[in-house]
C-alpha cells in the first residue's frame, strides 16, 4: 500500500498559505494525507484555520525560518515541503537548501525571478541527492507557465509568446485597500525593473513600460497591460523543447483592478518602492515596507464593515505566434477564473488551488529529481484536468492564418 504523504507547509498561516491547505485537505484530493503540518509565527491565525477546517490532519507548529536548527526540525520526516513564506522576506533559498538538505521535496511560490534563476543553478545538486523541486507553482506563476507549455506544443515554429493576467472587481467600490497577494510583491511589481525576453535575449525593462491596451469580453472590458518582474521570462523560453523552437520573444504582462493600480501606482511615486531600504524616525530605523504592512492591516481590521462584497475576475492567457506544418499559426491558451462557491473561504483560489494542484501531481506522479519550472516539470493534460476540476474553464485553440 502506498504511503499516505506528509505535508510541510512554511507561512502556512498566511493568504496563499491557508489557500493551499484547504484545497489539500478537501474532497477535491488524488493524493492520500497523512499529515498536514502548518509552521508559522502566528499561533492565533493557525488555531482559527484549524477549527475552521476541523481537520485532525491539521497539526499546528511554531517555527521561525531565521533559527536554522529549527527550519531543520520543521523539514525532518516530510515528503514535501512547501515554501509560502513572502519572497521578499529574505529565506527563499534558506528554506530551498534547507530542503535539499532533508532530502524533502519542495515547491514555493515563486522568486520573483532572481531568486528562481539562482535555484535553477542547484539542478545538478538536487538530481544527485534525489530530490525534486519546482519554481513557482500558484497561478503566476505556475498555471501560467503550463498554458506557455500547453501553446508551445501546438506550434512547430516559434516566434514569440506573450503572456498575460489580468484581475477585476465587479460590486460596489471598496473604500479600503486589499492586498491581492503579498506587499512587497506588488510593491516590487510596480517599481523594480524587470528582464523580459527580447530579440532573442534577456532586456532589462523600466518598471510600468511595454504598455500595451488589449479589449476583453466583459467584465474585463478594455485593459491596459504593463511589464513586470516576474519569473516566467526567465525560464519559458529557456525550456526544453521551446527554445529549440526559435522563439525570439517572450513577454509577461500585469493588469490589476484601475482603482487599485492607480493606489499602487501612488505608493512607489511617494516612494514605498524602495521599501526595505531603512528611514529614521526619532532614532529609529524603520523600513517603509513594515510600516506600510502595519498600516493596511490596521486599516482592514478596522473598517471590516465598511469592506462590500465584491466579486474577482481573473483572465490569463498566453499568445504564441509561430508556424505549424509550414503555415503562419497563432495559438492560444486562456483560463478563465470566475466567482464560484468553491473558493469561499479564499483570499486566492487561483493561486493556492494551483499550488495544491502542482504538490499532488508531484506526490502522486514518477518523481524526476532536479530543479524545474513549472512548463518544464508538468504534464499539461494531467494538470489542465485538475485545473478543470477547480472550476478554471481552460480553452486552448489554433489559427492558421
């Protein structure tokens, strides 16, 4: 009989955290659990996830990722580990060496890009010592570098794909900003530079440039899309089996909420992009990014009543333009995320469903041990159908011209 998997999951108790142990331990499952193990820093928001979920496989840890010793603990008799702590925290590839040093497989969230590029540098490391790891396994990345994949294997030349996401909000304007995922993230989105792949090779692109306009059906509607760091540029067109394609152009591209972009975008302009960088307030050194953090949770907990319903719509979709049987083609993927009840409960369902996706395809799939990104690791048949089963409605099609 196989063996049920325990699970180790790092920031836990955080957004996508919390996201992605719901989708394990739900009826939604192909993998048989054992034990979901939750380390985090925050006992209060740990304890309320588990007596929400009323899971007995749910067992609680306290754990800071700074006290090697301890991370070491937190990884002992784990088959996989799953990094969901915030990237620009400063652990990302503590917890990755940490992982090949347990001998626990591992998945996170993304680097950003740089980090991504330096794990993909311990492939040879992590082939010999048997152990997998993939890149950036939630929505962007992740399902987004698997509908490159997916674009990339319809065409027999490749010239270019570009690569987008794009989110709204229908329902009545929230007066209170909301985070879509981590701060410093978004922060880093809008005002770090970002490589993109260009002419056959990797450009460094000004943060908010390469604006390009494109009209989606409703409730979308006309969206203005803009580069960003992201780590998709730096490994889709590097692959296997796309790179040998030609392909000359790879590019990513954001689109949040208006209100919300016009909020970020005010953000950097007072200069909270350069937020790990310390101020002096009184004698004291204080990083903006901690005190923007403090401020917005402030903010929420304090006006919960006055925050509306309001419904995400999410569209991501990949253009490759190429040739096939010698004729000009264009394929393209496109997922489509809409309101369903499933994703009560979520703060991201796009992201910590495809992270679950991604760790129960590895559990339960021949294991190839080394240090992939997502396009070059999954089966896009397998991953597309639990995708579907999620209630992402998935349409790939071709057009020759």
């Amino acid at each position: 009989m196989k063996k049920k998997a325990i699970i180790a999951i790092l920031g836990g108790a955080g957004m996508m955290g919390q996201g992605i142990i719901r989708d394990l331990l739900s009826d939604r499952t192909i993998i048989d659990i054992a034990e979901v193990r939750l380390f985090d820093t925050n006992r209060e928001r740990m304890a309320a996830l588990r007596e929400q979920l009323d899971d007995s496989r749910l067992t609680l840890h306290d754990l800071d990722v700074a006290d090697p010793a301890a991370l070491a603990r937190s990884l002992a008799g784990a088959d996989i580990c799953i990094n969901s702590v915030p990237t620009l925290a400063g652990f990302q590839m503590d917890i990755f060496g940490a992982a090949l040093a347990a001998g626990v497989d591992y998945v996170d969230l993304g680097g950003l890009g740089t980090y991504t590029v330096k794990q993909l540098e311990w492939q040879e490391r992590f082939r010999q010592a048997g152990v997998v790891a993939v890149l950036g396994v939630g929505a962007d990345p992740g399902m987004s570098n698997v509908i490159c994949r997916a674009v990339a294997d319809e065409l027999d030349e490749v010239d270019s794909i570009n690569l987008y996401w794009a989110a709204t909000l229908t329902g009545k304007e929230n007066p209170v900003l909301v985070p879509p995922y981590s701060v410093s993230t978004v922060l880093a989105e809008y005002a770090h530079p970002c490589l993109q792949f260009l002419d056959g090779r990797h450009v460094e692109c000004q943060p908010q440039t390469g604006i390009e306009v494109i009209d989606l059906p409703q409730p979308w509607g006309r969206c203005e899309f803009m580069y960003s760091i992201h780590s998709e540029q730096l490994t889709v067109p590097l692959a296997d089996g796309i790179r040998q394609k030609g392909i000359k152009e790879f590019t990513w591209k954001l689109h949040l909420p208006n209100r919300e972009h016009e909020a970020w975008v005010g953000l950097v302009k007072a200069g909270f992009g350069d937020f790990d960088r310390t101020v002096d307030i009184n004698g004291t050194a204080v990083r903006p990014l901690d005190v923007l953090n403090a401020v917005i949770n402030r903010n929420i907990a304090e006006k919960q009543d006055q925050i509306p319903e309001q419904q995400s719509h999410e569209i991501h979709f990949a253009i490759g333009r190429g040739r096939k049987g010698g004729k000009a083609a264009t394929a393209r993927c496109e997922v489509l995320v809409r309101p369903n009840e499933m994703y009560e409960g979520y703060v991201d369902a796009a992201t910590s469903m495809n992270a679950s996706i991604a760790v129960q395809l590895m559990l339960s799939e021949t294991r190839r041990p080394g240090v992939y990104a997502p396009e070059a690791y999954f089966d896009v048949k397998s991953y597309f159908r639990e995708a579907e089963k999620r209630k992402f409605a998935i349409t790939l099609t071709t057009d020759m011209a």
